[in-house]
C-alpha cells in the first residue's frame, strides 16, 4: 500500500500520454484476504470494465482492514457494478480465479516471487522504492522510447520493442545468475549433522543432508527419486533430515513440530514413518491456507505418538530450538528455498533428476574408497570427506564508537558482550527480532547488553515521529521508562500491543501528557503498520522478465510507452 502515493504521484508528474500503468494479480498466500480480493476485482473488471476496476482497488487498498465479501460487494456497487446479484454469485462460484490464476502463472514465468514487483519497459524494479528511484528509470525509457519512435518504430509498438530488448539483457544476468548460483556442485562445504533424523547407517560412503518443508510440492515430488536412491545404493548411503519451513507454507512449521515430537516419543523409525505419511498426505496438511492441525495430529498417531502431546507441541513450539537451528543452518550455508541437498558437503539445489544425484553420489563413493585404502577409519567417512570444506563466512565485523550516556541500554550495564541494534520503530523485521533478543538476554542473562540506535528510514512515515517519542520518554523517565515505550512500539508493528496511550513508556498520565499528541501510541492503534521491507517476500534474482497481457486492467492512456506489471 505504501507504493500508491508514489504511483499517484508518477501519473500526476508524466501525464497520460507518458505512463499507463498495468496491473496484476500476485496473492500471497500467507496474506489471507488477498486472493479473495483479487478474485472481487477482477469480478469488478469484468462486469464493469477498467475505471471501475481502479476504482475498486483504491477503495481496497484505502480500507485493507476491512476486506471482506460485504464489503467487496459495497465497494464494486460503489466502482459502478450495478448487477449487484451477477457479483456477488460470481464471488461464491470463484468465477473470476482464472483471471487470477493466469497472472499468478505470469509471475512464476517471470521468476517474480514478492511483492510490490515492478517492470518499467520490462526493466524490473524490487519493492516500494522512493518516487527519486522510480522517476530515474523511467526517464531512462522515456529517452529510449523517443529515440526508438525517431528511428522509425510506430508508437504503439514501442512497448514491445523496449520489454523485448529489455528482457534480453536480464535473461543474460538471470543465466548468469544460476549458473553460479545453482551450477557449482564441486564445491565441499563442511555442513554439520547434529543430531538431525537420519535414514542409513553412520558408516555409508554418501551422506545426504536435505534442507526441506512438508508442504513444499518440490520436496514431495523428489521422494520418489530419493527412495530409488536407497533401493539402489543401500548400505552405502545415508539421508539427513533438517528442516526449513517456509513462511509461506503455513502448515510446514506445525508439520515440523509434530514429526520432531513422534521421534521425541518413538524414536528415528517413527520419525520417518511420519515422515513419509506427511509427504504422501501433503494435500490434507491445511484447509484453505489455514493448517489442519487435526490432520496433523492424526497422521503422527498412526506413527505412534500421543496426538494430544502432539497438538500441545504445535500449540506450544516445543521444538522451536531445533527448527530456529536447522534454519540458522540452512541460512549460513545459503539453502535458500527448498528442497536443497549436500551431498557430501557438495550442494545440489532443487528436485533434480536421478541422474544428477547418481553422479555426485558415484564420484563421491569413489572418493571415500580411496580415503578408507588410505586409512581412514571406516565408522564415519563423512566426517573425514567434510573435514576441510568450506565453513560459513565469519559474521563481519565493525568498529562502533563507544557508548554514550545518550544511548538506552537494556541488560547489565558491565556485561562483557556489546550488541548494538541499529532500528526502526515502524519496521516489520526490527519488530520481529525482538523475541530473538530478549531470549538472548535470558539466556545470557549478566554476560550481554544490548544498546538502541535509531535509524527511522524515510519510507516509514511515522518513525522519526516515534523515534523522537522515544527519545523524549528516555529523557524523562529513564531506560526502564524507554523500553517499555519501545515494547509497545514494535508490540503494535505485530499486533500484540495491549497498552493505551494513558501510560506511555510507564509514564504517568500526567507526565506523558507533555509528549506532544501526534507522538502518542494512540496515532499507532488500528493504523495498518507500514512495511520496512521493500518486499513481502525476497526475490533472490535480479534478473527478470516482463510480460503483458491484453485482458489485465490498465490504468491510464494505451498510448503510454512505459507499464508496471505487478
């Protein structure tokens, strides 16, 4: 949402003969309301065409707390749908998902995997950028567009001419991209085992660590690749599991939770007999985008385990130590997405063919042969295969300037360890890592302090207002006084705030009064919180393709030379 003051601002600065936007559908499917509300606008669009559908998105995006199928049906009556009984059927029949579905199927063409995502001429753009940004790539296409229509191209083929051009630039990088990203299988990194389930002796050749999600398709589709593994090389080989649950998938972390717990109960075998339930029951892990945790429980009671036990450890992450672990893992070792495969310490991405695997694990029996002629102990090649692969990069490291009275700390003031935090009140993420730092000050307790900087970015248009809140509540009422200002700060970025703005930072009534009003919590309650992030969802490449589509809702003159496809 924080984009759209941006857009208007471009068509209000370019003009109709200069910019179109177009528009597409990208739900994300941990954001609930999303696809419903694409699915109603493009009912809109359908039934009363594209002035009506952009007036239904900005209805949409001015109230996003309150999407929903009356409201839906408020807002198209108000776009201009006058067969309200047309709409409203449509909603309930899905009538309009295939619209939906056919850009959904555009973005992953594209590679585009987050959003905002834009392309300009089919240069693509990552996120919610200053207007400063957007106007600069956009004068770039405007000069090309000019120079093209100089040399001859008609007008309306300038789009075409441009994207294509453009595309071809960015499929070189996106080529680029993966062949270093993906093609380099000879590398060795030295990836721990830990105590991961395992499937195969300690004494196999071939060790295979897997980084996977429950309801990953992906990694349920290389199952069947990965048992053909064992059937054919046995004894020689061993599986690792660790996993790494993405955010996404709403049912992969309960999944987690329940099969760690059958193996905390049952032990390794009934791990992997869950295991192996969970990948072939992968459709009935989540109703809608919700998780069946019902579902859940009950194919871990037919590995064993007691499924209230079960429901108690998803309900209460019982493992969350052992996931936060393997996803640190997978983290340092760049396993981003999944499924993502070691073998022997060399990196295999995605659900590759047999043969892939064949030949990694084949060179690599080969090479553990000569290690035991030579040898080595027989017990655990794998230890000696990884011992002098590649570790993690070392986190880097700064000078910071030493403390200053100015600064609020939290912990002991004489703790050995210094972690300094630079953040932004409005910040998703800064709000996200704050049970990550008060576990650490738990579990550290006298040995770490942690000290608060502020950087309010400038796409956050409350940050320096709350920054400068803080500050004052410091000045008053101390460090105690401003931590607890800062908790229900970033409380209200995930909605867990229960405070009100009568006591700000612990103050009294009276003495947070002197805060200026703007500066108060109450500004922050029921406000939707905007996003630090650029993206909902990282987009890891760069390099991307732009596609148009007759039948998406555009906003703005045909004639313009540049589109933002979303």
């Amino acid at each position: 949402m924080m984009v759209e003051p941006t857009l208007a601002a471009i068509r209000e600065a370019y003009g109709p003969d200069s910019v179109r936007i177009v528009w597409k559908n990208m739900p994300l499917p941990f954001h609930q309301d999303a696809r419903p509300a694409a699915e109603a606008a493009m009912g809109v669009f359908a039934l009363a065409g594209t002035d009506a559908f952009w007036k239904f998105h900005d209805l949409a995006f001015r109230d996003r707390q309150a999407l929903g199928r009356d409201n839906y049906i408020q807002w198209a009556q108000a776009a201009g749908v006058t067969d309200v009984a047309a709409f409203a059927a449509g909603l309930e029949s899905h009538r309009w998902s295939e619209g939906v579905d056919r850009d959904v199927g555009e973005a992953k063409t594209v590679r585009v995997e987050g959003t905002p995502s834009f392309f300009i001429n089919g240069s693509f753009l990552n996120g919610a950028q200053p207007l400063a940004v957007f106007k600069k790539q956009i004068d770039i296409e405007l000069d090309k567009a000019r120079a093209s229509i100089r040399a001859g191209t008609p007008r309306e083929r300038v789009y075409a001419k441009l994207a294509a051009e453009n595309y071809a630039a960015f499929a070189a990088a996106q080529a680029k991209d993966d062949a270093r990203d993906e093609g380099d299988t000879t590398t060795v990194f030295k990836i721990p085992l830990g105590n991961s389930p395992a499937r195969g002796p300690a004494s196999a050749l071939v060790t295979i660590v897997e980084f996977s999600d429950f309801q990953c398709q992906f990694c349920a589709r290389v199952e069947a690749t990965l048992k053909a593994l064992r059937d054919k090389y046995g004894e020689q080989l061993r599986l690792v599991w660790k996993n790494e649950p993405l955010p996404f998938h709403r049912a992969a972390e309960p999944a987690a939770e329940a099969a760690i717990e059958v193996r905390a109960e049952k032990g390794e075998t009934a791990f992997w007999v869950v295991h192996d339930m969970l990948f072939a029951e992968q459709s009935s892990l989540s109703v809608g985008e919700a998780p069946d945790i019902d579902a859940i429980a009950r194919l871990a009671a037919a590995a064993g385990a007691d499924p209230g036990r079960v429901k108690k450890a998803i309900a209460s992450e019982t493992h969350r130590k052992e996931i936060d672990a393997d996803q640190d893992l997978a983290s340092d070792f760049e396993a981003n997405g999944t499924p993502h495969f070691f073998i022997n310490g060399r990196r295999l991405v995605g659900a590759q063919p047999q043969a892939a695997f064949e030949k990694i694990i084949d060179e690599e029996i080969a090479k553990a042969r000569r290690l035991l002629a030579a040898g080595t102990k027989s017990s655990d090649p794998y230890a000696a295969l990884i011992q002098d692969g590649k570790a993690p990069p070392e986190p880097e490291k700064r000078d910071v300037p030493s403390l200053s009275p100015a600064d609020p700390i939290r912990g002991d003031v004489n703790a050995k360890v210094t972690v300094h935090e630079w953040a932004d009140f409005q910040c998703q993420f800064c709000a996200r890592v704050e049970p990550t730092l008060v576990r650490l000050l738990k579990d550290y307790e006298h040995r770490i302090k942690i000290v608060w900087h502020d950087w309010p970015l400038p796409m956050h248009a409350d940050a320096e207002l709350a920054a400068q809140a803080g500050r004052e509540v410091f000045v008053q009422g101390g460090a105690r006084a401003f931590w607890a200002m800062h908790d229900q700060l970033l409380a209200h970025m995930t909605g867990r705030a229960q405070t009100t703005s009568t006591s700000i930072g612990g103050l009294p009534p009276s003495t947070a009064g002197r805060i200026p009003r703007k500066l108060r919590l109450a500004n922050w309650r029921g406000r939707a919180p905007a996003s630090s992030a650029r993206r909902c969802f990282s987009l890891p490449r760069t390099a991307q393709r732009a596609r148009t589509s007759s039948v998406a809702p555009r906003r703005i003159r045909d004639s313009a030379s540049w589109s933002r496809e979303r």
